[in-house]
C-alpha cells in the first residue's frame, strides 16, 4: 500500500495500479486499495474504471466521504451529471463548506441546466470563499449561460480584482466581450490571457476571430499559425486558417488545412465542403465531386452541396448531370422554404453579422462561418487536472523548477530544448558499469507496463548476481535505481548505502540517496492519513490543500523531517566533495535549503552552479525566485530575464507579476 501512493504521488499511475492489485488480490475485503486503485485510474482517463473502483470500495465502507467524491469527479466527466451531484451531495455530509466539492456541484448543476441549484450553492462558495476566484468563474458562466451578460462580466470582474494574474478569468470575459460585440474589449482580454498565459491555444483562436471581424485579416492569420505552431492538429485552428485562406485565394494550402482536419475528424462535413469548393477552384474536378459526395450522403437535403456539384459538373461539360443536381437543390429548396428563406436572410445580413459558429455546431448550412474556441478549450483546468505529461495548472504557480534525479527516462516534451551533460555520468556510461544508459534529468517519466516489467525483472538479475559474486558497488547502485523507478525507497536507500560502503568515493550514489531519501520525505508527508484525501481535488489548489496535523503529530513530523532534510544536506555535500564540477548537486542542495526558507544559501550554492555552468537556465529561474523572497527585485528580474531567454517559459509570466 505505502510503495503504491508513493507511485501515485510522484504520478506513476500504472505503476501505481500493480501494486493496489497485489493488495487488492491479498485482502479483497479492504476498500482502501480500491478507491487508491480508482484514483490512478482516473488521472489515467479511465473514468468509468475510476467509478467502478469507487463504487467497489463504497461496497466495502459506506462511510468514506472521500470516495463518493472522487466517484463524483469520474461521473461528471462521461457526462453524468445528476449521479454526479448526488455522490458529491453525500461528500458534503460530512464536509458541508467544502469548495471544491461545492464548485463541482455548481458545475455539474450548470450542466443540467438546473440554474436555480447552480446559483444557490455559487453564492454560498462566495460567500464563504470570498477570494475563490475558480467560484466567480464559475458563476459567471452560469449567468453567461442563463443570459444575464452584466451579472456576468461582473463575476469575471471580481475574478481578475481577486486575481489579476490569472490568464482564465480574462480568457472567459474576452469570449463574452466578443458574444456581445465589443471586439476591442475582447481582443484587449485576449491579450492579457495570452501574455499570462502563453501556450493556451483558445485565446489565440478567439482572438483571431475577433481580428477576422474587425477585418485584421493578417492579424488573424496570424495567430491561428502561433496556435498551429503550440498544436500541429487543432481543428479548430486549422480549420478556421483553411476558411481564411480559401477567401485570399491561398487555395493549396487551405486545402491542405482541409486535409489534417479531415484527418482528426473523418466525420467533419463541413471540412469536406470547403475543401471540395477550394478543388473546384484548382480545377480538381473529380476530387470536389467526390468531396460534394461524401457530404450529400450525410447530409441529403443539402441545397448548396447540389448546387456546388452541379457548378463542378458542368465544368466537366457533363451536362446531364449538371442538370440532374441542379433540379434536385430546387427541389430541396422547395420542400424547405424555410430553409431557402434562411439563405437569402443570411446572405442579406453576410456583410453584418460575425461569421462565426461553436466548434459544437454541427450544422452544416454553417458551412462557411470560422470557429469559436468553445470553454473547453479556455476553461480545461476549471474541470479536470491532468496527469504527467499534460499540463494540469496554465496559472503559473511561484515555486523551484524540478530536481534533477539520476533516471534511464526523460519525459518527452516538445517545448522543452535542453539536453543535460555531466562527465561523470557520460563517464559511468562508457564505461558500462551499468545495464543501461543514464541520463541526468528534471524531467522524470511515469514507467510504462513494460518498463516495469523490465525493472523488476532487472532487480531479480541483479540480485542473482550480487549472491554469486563479491560485492560490487555499481551492482547495488544499479539495482538501488532499480528499486526508485519502481517506487521502493526503502530498498533503494538500503542498495545505494551499500554501493557507498563498498566504494566510498564513488560519487553518484551519494546524490541519488539524497535524491530518494527526499522522495521518501514528500511521499510520507503525503501519504499520511491526515493528508491522503488531497489527491483527488481537480483544482488549482490541489497541491496545497493539505489538511492540518495535530499538533502531537506535527511535531513528531517535524523532528523527522528535520533529521532528514540534515541527512540529505550530508550527501549532497559529498557529492560535491567528490565531483566538485558536478552542477546539478549544487543545484538540489539548493532547492533543500529554498524549501527550508534560507534562500541566501540557496543563492550561494546556485551561484556556485552557474559559476560553473553559465547556460544553466534553470538555475538563473530559481536563484531569480531566491532572490525574489529577499527582495532583491532588480537581480531577481535580471535573472528571470536570462532564463526566458534560455527558453524557460514559466519566467515571463513571473516578470510581469514579480515586476509590478
């Protein structure tokens, strides 16, 4: 049980799973290892797997709070909305002012359309809450939704005054401004959003739509290529640029828009008909029939789509089949008056009206109209949080950078351009001491099944060779990596130690142990009792709800730590000793002494770092937020400037907050 949340805490979810399946196999009857088992299901996607695990544990202990609310979380994610609200309702017995759960039902009561329900428990949140700025949110699209624009963009109001550095809140008014017309308004939003918040597609989206409509035809293009460029396959932005580009005559390339929409949605009807008229402009006959095909056969009483064919056919000089099209859009305009008398209404008001549809509207008479980002896209993290891999929280939070941890895997992250080089571990790998290469990394990776099979595997190898031959200390270094990347910090403490008794001026080891002893330190912080119920809030603040201890058991927590925390210190001292050179234990020592608030020791030890290793950007981030909390702004921006130059994103989103 301990070894599986220490896996779901450092968020290796399927690790995590084959552990709670071997407690669940030894005693079935305990309704703990379900609902832990449903947590990691559910930050793997699997909801109804989650559900199902819950509902198993409920079976077991119909008295845990927690576990109709995580059941709660998964059914509001297929869409069980009422369900949803019941399991959530039950929580808030025993939990009566708690905000997530009353954001939830908010949210789930918004969906229902149950307005009524949804304002009496958001005004409850705010009064409570009155700086919650996820429940003005909320409130506000809930009034969005029931049609009171000024209750709404007062909410969205009181979210920006409680905090204005909070890109979503900016994002939801700009999209309101924009349903209302105020384009300038909207696009000064969007703005905001996108400064705070720049890898956030949707803004770039909607703002383009707003540059469309005041006729920034160039402004538009070009933020749906800065949002194609976050994501290659954004339907909403390819499709909105192929529309674009289609009315400058870029009919190739809009064609090619066309197709990797196509691509990710074989059911876009709409993104057949555009592109069937953009190859009937290059002259590709047989392709826009074939297109114009595709979209009748789903949508027969289609008027435009006969009339296009037609037009494509009679280019073809088949006339007879001209004919035979055209007759039937007459046809369908005849038994569709009204829909006939809606085309000529629209291209009446064309020249007026924005040109513009929610990516949830299917219809395909809105053929031609670009595509608002709906809230899914600008409003992601109010819903769900996200497992590693995917960002969970777009509102940069003010802490360290990771630290970095001898591993065989690096999470792959197309933002994300640095490589990590030290001689010594360049050295152990040509050497060949080890069965695989490592590499230095601030950026861990949750294990695949097949990654776990192979470290187990490799544990039970190495253990066969450690009985048979005399004590080798790359051995147990080997198989005390092993045993971190599976979670079992105990046995990796006790490998790695060995490794140092054997051979005591073997450096590594020294900096790993540190490494794992600080993973045993977070991960006993977090899987105590009193903490263990945090991890299946979907907020912003999840990570730092952690309920209080008492105070006995605070102390004794304290004591423990503090004697860790010393030994950590110790190690990372003589790795540094040792491999004086070796940056990145200057760096770790550094986030120990942040983290107990001396961040002038920290600043020395990151200078030591940088001294060494100029390029070192995510040293200049951390020794920035040192320098930050000893209020030496000047030499703080100065160092969060050079790290946004090296490519840490996260710093200018901390310029404009820490330089005003």
């Amino acid at each position: 049980m301990n070894i599986g949340r220490n896996a779901l805490y450092f968020e290796d979810y399927v690790l995590s799973i084959q552990y709670f399946n071997q407690v669940i196999q030894s005693k079935p009857y305990m309704a703990e290892p379900y609902f832990f088992r449903a947590i990691a299901k559910f930050y793997l996607d699997d909801y109804q797997g989650a559900e199902e695990d819950c509902s198993l544990a409920l079976e077991r202990n119909p008295f845990l709070s927690r576990v109709y609310q995580l059941r709660g979380d998964a059914r509001q994610n297929v869409g069980k909305y009422e369900e949803a609200i019941v399991d959530y309702k039950k929580s808030l017995e025993t939990s009566p002012n708690d905000k997530f759960i009353l954001i939830n039902i908010g949210i789930s009561s918004i969906e229902t359309k149950d307005y009524e329900q949804a304002e009496e428990i958001l005004n409850k949140l705010v009064e409570t809450n009155p700086n919650y700025t996820e429940a003005f949110l909320v409130r506000g699209s809930m009034y969005t939704n029931k049609g009171d624009t000024v209750k709404a963009l007062e909410n969205f109001g009181q979210a920006i005054e409680n905090d204005k550095y909070f890109a979503q809140a900016y994002s939801m008014r700009g999209i309101l401004y924009y349903s209302q017309e105020e384009f300038d308004k909207a696009i000064a939003d969007f703005d905001e959003a996108i400064t705070l918040d720049p890898l956030q597609t949707g803004n770039f989206i909607n703002r383009g739509l707003a540059r469309y409509v005041k006729n920034d035809l160039r402004g538009a293009m070009d933020d749906y290529d800065k949002a194609i460029s976050f994501d290659e396959y954004n339907i909403v932005a390819r499709f909105n640029r192929g529309i674009l580009r289609s009315q400058v005559g870029d009919y190739n390339r809009s064609i090619e828009d066309f197709d990797i929409v196509i691509q990710q949605e074989p059911d876009n009807y709409m993104a057949y008909y555009n592109r069937a008229l953009d190859k009937k402009e290059t002259k590709d006959f047989d392709g826009a029939i074939a297109d114009l095909g595709i979209v009748l056969d789903a949508h027969p009483d289609f008027s435009y789509g006969y009339y296009t064919r037609a037009e494509v056919k009679r280019q073809k000089n088949d006339a007879t089949g001209a004919d035979a099209d055209y007759k039937l859009g007459k046809e369908k305009d005849r038994e569709f008056s009204a829909n006939f008398d809606q085309h000529k209404e629209k291209e009446e008001k064309e020249g007026k009206e924005p040109k513009t549809r929610k990516e949830s509207d299917k219809n395909i008479e809105n053929f031609d109209r670009l595509m608002v980002a709906d809230n899914k896209d600008t409003e992601q993290n109010k819903y769900t949080s996200r497992n590693r891999g995917k960002i969970q929280n777009k509102m940069i939070e003010i802490k360290p950078l990771n630290r970095f941890v001898l591993s065989y895997y690096e999470e792959q992250n197309e933002v994300k351009g640095f490589v990590f080089f030290s001689p010594i571990v360049e050295n152990i790998n040509n050497q060949r001491l080890l069965r695989r290469k490592i590499k230095i990394t601030n950026s861990e990776a949750a294990l695949t099944q097949l990654q776990i099979d192979d470290h187990f595997l490799s544990i039970s190898e190495i253990s066969g060779e450690i009985a048979g031959k005399q004590q080798n200390s790359p051995l147990y270094f080997a198989r005390g990596l092993d045993y971190m990347l599976v979670q079992d910090f105990t046995s990796a403490i006790n490998d790695l130690n060995t490794a140092i008794r054997i051979d005591p001026n073997f450096a590594l080891p020294y900096f790993e142990l540190a490494v794992v002893y600080t993973k045993q330190m977070e991960a006993s912080n977090y899987s105590s009792p009193e903490n263990a119920s945090t991890i299946e809030r979907k907020f912003n603040e999840a990570a730092k709800s952690l309920e209080k201890k008492d105070k006995a058991s605070a102390t004794d927590s304290k004591d423990a730590t503090l004697d860790i925390v010393d030994i950590v210190l110790k190690n990372y001292a003589k790795a540094i000793e040792l491999a004086p050179d070796f940056v990145y234990a200057y760096y770790n020592r550094a986030e120990i002494r942040f983290t107990q608030k001396d961040y002038r020791a920290a600043i020395l030890d990151y200078n030591e770092a940088i001294r060494r290793d100029p390029s070192f950007a995510q040293a200049y981030f951390n020794r920035g937020l040192a320098r930050f909390y000893i209020k030496d702004s000047e030499r703080a921006l100065d160092d969060m400037r050079k790290a946004g130059e090296m490519g840490i994103v996260e710093a200018y989103s901390i310029i404009k907050r820490m330089g005003n």
